[in-house]
C-alpha cells in the first residue's frame, strides 16, 4: 500500500518535489494562456472577479496553513516517540542489570537485539513490508522478555528491584506501540488532495487575472514557487523516511552504543 495511500507519496524527493511545481505552475500557465487569449479577442474585455480571486488565495492559504500544521504535529509526535522509546529502553536495560542470573544476562542480551530492532525502524518506509518485519521481531522480543520478568519476581517476590524492572519493561512495550501507531499517522489523504487541488485552482484563476489584464507574470511566478515549496514541505513531513526531513534516531543510536559498554551494575550476589 502506498504511503497515504496517493501515488506521488510513493515518489522520490526530487520527483515529488517536480511534480508539486509542475501541478501549480502548470495550472497557473494554463489560467495565463487562457487570459492572454480572451484578452487578445475581446479587447474591451474587463476582468471583474479580483475581489474573488483574492478570496480564494487567502483561504487557500488558511488551507495550507491547516494542512501544514496536522503535518508539522505528526513529525513533532514521531520526534517525540523517538525519545520516549530511547529512555523507556534505557531505563528497562538499566533496572535489568539488577536482576538475579540468570534472568540478568539473558534479558540484556534481548534488550540490545530489541534495540537494533527500534534502531532499523526509524530507516523502514512505514507500511511496508520491511517496517512491518522489523515490528513484528521487536514484538518478538517482548515475549521471552517478559517471560523473564514474570520468573524474576516469582523467585524472590518480596524484593522491589524484579517488580520495578517489569514496571519499565510494561512501558517499554507500550512505549513500542505508540510509536509504531505514530508512524502510521498520516495526513488525511482528502486534506492533502484539498490542498493540492485548491492550489491549482488558485493559481489559474491568478493567471487567467494577469491574462486577462496583461500584467507582469512575475508575481505568478513568485507565487508559484511558494505555493509549490509549502506543498511540498507538508508532503515531505509526513513521509517520515523518504524525504529531507527525517525522524532523527539518534537518542537510540547513542543508547545502543552505550550497551556496547560492560554494564554499570555488576550481577548481585
């Protein structure tokens, strides 16, 4: 399935960003080529509808200001989930540490493959079957996990570092749920089609004015290329992977290259 399920969502950047220009400053060439026509036979002819025509651009822009705004929270939610997975992890390896053996080496081992899971996520296409591979082996992953921390705490039920480990190790898990759902949470596909439908509206209706009354294109030109550049930036935010900008991963990173130390607590004697 395609991202946001729209076919210019599945295309390169550079591709993307081409046909987001190509969508408006075609529409606006259109709307010149059509004014220029009609003003060349029909002299006399007036253009009336400037108060519309400025209408439509402001909410055009209150469009793609709504459509930027859903984006830019999604990309600031992934952002976030990113951070919250890195310290939930951190603090599940770190109480792991204080386990019994054999429940201690076992689940730090499992908790660094979990980590190279988490870490190879945040590079997936989410909804592909690359993306759906790597969640499904962290989701693996919890199972002898928690298996370990249900033992822990059966073999010494009284003592609080076993009950505090499966506490962080239960929002670690909720914490990898979140996540996954937020890479899933696109842009409705109907704002974006608004967005870019109504852009090409506007812009021919711009250029059919600049037609009509022979002005200069310039300010169409201008006005193409924001327009194109805001679309452009909205389709770019929501396409966590694929784009220029990207979900850093670099708090996972820092915290699986710290598991490459021996272990700050020594097993427990």
């Amino acid at each position: 399935m395609l991202e946001g399920g729209l076919v210019f969502l599945a295309l390169s950047t550079f591709w993307l960003a081409v046909l987001m220009f190509a969508i408006v400053a075609g529409a606006a060439v259109g709307g010149l080529l059509l004014g220029r026509t009609l003003r060349e036979r029909h002299p006399d002819l007036k253009e009336s509808s400037g108060v519309l025509q400025g209408a439509l651009l402001g909410f055009m822009g209150l469009v793609l200001a709504f459509g930027l705004s859903l984006a830019l929270g999604r990309y600031e939610s992934r952002r976030a989930a990113v951070v919250d997975d890195a310290n939930t992890i951190g603090t599940t390896y770190l109480r792991a540490q204080t386990l019994d053996e054999p429940m201690r080496s076992r689940s730090l081992s499992i908790l660094v493959k979990y980590t190279d899971a988490e870490v190879r996520l945040t590079k997936e296409v989410p909804g592909s079957e690359a993306a759906a591979s790597t969640s499904a082996e962290a989701s693996a992953l919890q199972r002898p996990l928690w298996a370990l921390a249900t033992r822990a705490v059966r073999e010494d039920p009284t003592a609080s570092a076993p009950r505090l480990y499966e506490d962080s190790l239960n929002e670690m898990i909720d914490q990898q749920t979140v996540r996954v759902a937020g890479l899933g949470n696109r842009v409705p596909t109907e704002v974006l089609l608004l967005e870019v439908a109504g852009a090409a509206l506007a812009m021919f209706l711009l250029g059919l004015h600049v037609g009509v009354l022979g002005r200069s294109v310039m300010p169409v030109v201008l006005t193409s290329g924001l327009l194109s550049a805001l679309l452009f930036v909205t389709f770019d935010l929501d396409r966590p992977t694929r784009g220029f900008i990207e979900i850093p991963d670099t708090p996972l990173t820092n915290l699986r290259s710290s598991m490459d130390q021996p272990p700050a607590a020594g097993a427990p004697r």
